[in-house]
C-alpha cells in the first residue's frame, strides 16, 4: 500500500471515529426539543449532512498536509494540532447533549474554532489546499457558536 493511501485511510478512519463519537454524544430527544431555539437555526435533518461533508473535507485536508510534512516534528505537531481538535469536537457535543449545559459548550465552542483556526495556520505553508479545505469547517463552527449563544440566550439558566 503506497505512503498515500495509508494516509487517506487513517485520515478517513480518524474522521469516522470523531464523527462517531460525536454522533454518540448527541441526543436530540425530548431535552433539546423542548428548548427555545432562533428561527433562523436551519432544520435538524441538515446537520447530518453538513458535518459528513465537513468531516470528509477533514479527512482529505489531513491526509494531504501529512503528505506533504516532510519531517517527523512536523507530522508530530500535525497529530497533536488534529488530536485537540478531535477532543473539542466531541466534547462541544458531551457538554451540550449529554451534560445538557449549552452554557459550559458555548465556554469551549470558542477554543473549537481556535483549534480550527491553529489546523489552518500550520496546514498552509505546507498545503494551501488542505488549508483552505478547513475553511467550510471554521465557517460551521462559527456559525455553530451563534446559534449556541443564542440557545443560552433564549433559555433559561441551564444546571441545577
């Protein structure tokens, strides 16, 4: 199997099992139903989409910035930079869904989009293209954190 294809596969299993996780965390029953939410917010059936194609372009931004690291440190610090982000993606949805606290996910929602913000930065001198593959993904999770913020806004204080 030639050096790019491994790549591709670990990057693709990296991102099935982040989105998994994700999935796992989130439970849309009857908590979040009942919470107030902004009327702009789109519906439920296009997040699932929107982030499969997020995490493929993840996939293919990864694989191609690993190709193109050409030293041990750089692929390091690649692993390092895709591992923080990979916590904070799935703990956003553990905060949120599973703790039920939209307040304490809007706190970390913040260090998400930094996260992204890092990937992008050592990603571009590398690669410009899978630098600018994550740009869709800074861009949701921007727009993720305002419709957070809204959510806090629009409910009640959230915890016991």
């Amino acid at each position: 199997m030639s050096p790019v294809t491994r790549a591709r596969l670990a990057a693709a299993a990296a991102a099935l099992a982040v989105a998994a996780l994700g999935g796992l965390s989130t439970d849309i029953g009857p908590w979040y139903a009942s919470l107030q939410r902004p009327p702009w917010q789109p519906p439920d059936a296009w997040f699932g989409p929107v982030w499969t194609l997020i995490y493929a372009l993840c996939a293919l931004s990864a694989a191609e910035v690993w190709q193109a690291s050409s030293t041990r440190a750089q692929r390091l610090n690649l692993l390092l930079a895709w591992s923080l982000n990979a916590c904070l993606n799935v703990g956003w949805s553990l905060l949120f869904f599973r703790l039920r606290r939209p307040d304490w996910a809007l706190a970390e929602v913040g260090w998400l989009w930094a996260s992204i913000a890092l990937l992008v930065v050592i990603s571009w001198p590398r690669s410009r293209r899978a630098a600018l593959l994550l740009l869709p993904y800074l861009a949701w999770v921007a727009f993720a954190a305002t419709l957070n913020r809204a959510v806090v806004d629009l409910n009640p204080p959230f915890g016991p």
